[in-house]
C-alpha cells in the first residue's frame, strides 16, 4: 500500500520546476477528470486509489444490513496515468485505501520522495461502504464511525501531512470535495429523497476544514476550496442502473463539470474570490462556460434536493 503501482509514467525524479497536485481518488469520476484538468493546467499528477487496475473496480452497499452484491465499476490508476501521459504531463500512480491510516502515510512519503515537492492537494476521496443511507435508527455506531474516519479524520491526516510542504511555494491549494447535506436538510428520508446521517455528519466535519485553513495560512500563500459538486453522474450509478433515475429527478452534470472547476480553480488568479468558501461548481462551470455545450436546459429539475443522490454515488 502506498507504492507506486507502476514506475511513474515518464522520466525524472525530484523535478525543480513543474508543479505537483495530489489527487485522491483518481481512478474514475470527478477525481479522474480533475486530475486531467489540472495536468492540462500545468500540473504533474499524484495519483492514488484503491482501483490499480481495469477489472478490479467495485463498488459496495451504501446501507447496513441490505445484502446488496457488489458491482463492478470502470476505471483505474493505470488508465487515468495513461490519459495524464498523453497530456505530456508526468503520472505517479500509488495504492492508497483512505481507511488504511498506513497506506496514507506511505502515498505522501513515495510522493514526495519521487518529486519532492506538493503544490495543489485534491481530497476527492470517501468512504465507500455501508452507512451512506442508513437511517437514524437503523445506523450502527460502527458504520458511522467508518463514515467519520474516512470522510473526515483520515482527510486531516493528509492535510497535516502535506500542508507543510504546500507552505514551501509561493502559491499552493488545497482543494476540498464536499456535498450540499452537509448544509441542507433532506426533503424526505434516506432512500425516499433524502441522505444518511453520518454521510452528512461526515460531509459536515469536513466542510469545515477549508475556512480554518484559509483564516490560518492564508498569509502564507495557500488557498483553500470547498467545492460542491452537485449531482454527478458517476461510474457506480451507472453500473447499479439507477443513473437514468437520478438524473430525470436531480439537476445533473458530468464528472467533466466540477473537474474543470477544479482545473479553474488551481490555476486562474480569479478564483481567489472563493478562498474559504463554497464553491458551487454547477454553477461556476456554467457561468464560466467551463465545459462547452453543458448545460441543457433541464427545467424541471430540483436543484435542491441533488444532494440525496451524492450521498449514493
């Protein structure tokens, strides 16, 4: 855990000049398509995942108890590294579990001995397993307590690992996913329009990180983002058959969306205007004409409720 999963992607090590983001979960989704939108931004990409290889993707139950079989989902680090490659940026590919507290520390370790420099941290990464949807009275304390180390304590052991080394640079960022329950209410209980407790409590904690962090080293050059990424039609929806579903009741976007806003905001000196707080990316990407072509009119949407769906991705 932790290793590189291939040799990195094309040659040179401790490199001086090109600056480096660390991606998490990067082997599909919004993880994916921001590392890609940061490589062409300039970046060499740290990528890390359980996913090493196509075929071994899978994604599990979201409630507790509910016998739901696992199912395969597309994706990899060795197919994102290819796609970063062909930008003509470098990839590092690592194994990383973000429930595995070791597998942390090894990822930041190997990243910085083949580089030896951070400059943008991505925390795209969640817990994937049980909880997600369970309702307040069918939560066991465990699950809700992976959702928290996963969703929250582990994001902070990255965060104090790699921020010293953000420090270092003249400008660096710390870029956050985080998810709209963690500030609105559900319109209707988990799995009838609504989320999961601990998903939200998670997503809550971890909204939080970003403001400190902006209040604390602003000063010292590090920006830092809460992004909302809305509903997102992902790989797990798509393989579970319920993304058709999801996206005739949500405002719905590409994975593309909230990558490009990611890409926007670690390079553009305008995004400075949203240190500290939420970055809504449906809404930037489309005032900013981001992806072209998105989005369609869809005006019976609710753009409220998109929330419940993430909370399922």
């Amino acid at each position: 855990m932790g290793t590189p999963a291939t040799e990195p992607q094309s040659p040179g090590r401790r490199s001086a000049g090109a600056p480096v983001a660390f991606v998490t979960g990067a082997s599909r989704g919004i993880g994916r398509c921001g590392a890609l939108a940061l490589a062409r931004a300039g970046y060499d990409i740290v990528l890390t995942a359980r996913t090493v290889h196509e075929g071994e993707g899978r994604t599990g139950p979201t409630t507790s108890g509910s016998g739901q079989a696992a199912v395969a989902v597309p994706g990899s680090l060795e197919t994102t590294a290819r796609e970063i490659t062909a930008l003509g940026r470098r990839a590092l590919p690592l194994r990383m579990d973000l429930m595995d507290r070791a597998s942390l520390d090894a990822a930041c370790d190997a990243a910085l001995d083949a580089w030896g420099r951070v400059d943008v941290l991505f925390n795209n990464a969640i817990y994937q397993g049980p909880g997600a949807m369970d309702r307040l009275l069918d939560l066991p304390l465990d699950a809700a307590q992976n959702m928290l180390t996963g969703n929250y304590l582990h994001q902070l052991v990255l965060i104090q690992r790699l921020v010293p080394h953000l420090l270092e640079h003249e400008r660096s960022y710390v870029i956050n996913m985080t998810s709209g329950s963690a500030t609105l209410n559900p319109p209707g209980p988990a799995g009838s329009g609504g989320w999961g407790v601990a998903y939200a409590a998670s997503k809550a904690a971890f909204a939080r990180v970003a403001g400190v962090l902006h209040a604390e080293y602003r000063d010292r050059g590090l920006r830092a983002y809460n992004v909302d990424p809305g509903h997102i039609v992902t790989e797990a929806q798509k393989a579970r058959g319920s993304a058709a579903h999801l996206s005739a009741h949500f405002r719905s976007a590409p994975a593309e969306v909230p990558g490009e806003v990611i890409g926007w905001l670690a390079s553009a000196p305008e995004a400075d205007a949203y240190c500290g707080e939420i970055v809504r990316a449906q809404k930037v990407c489309k005032d900013l004409g981001l992806v072209p072509g998105w989005p369609a009119p869809r005006p019976d949407a609710q753009p409220d409720a998109s929330a419940a769906a993430e909370a399922v991705n």
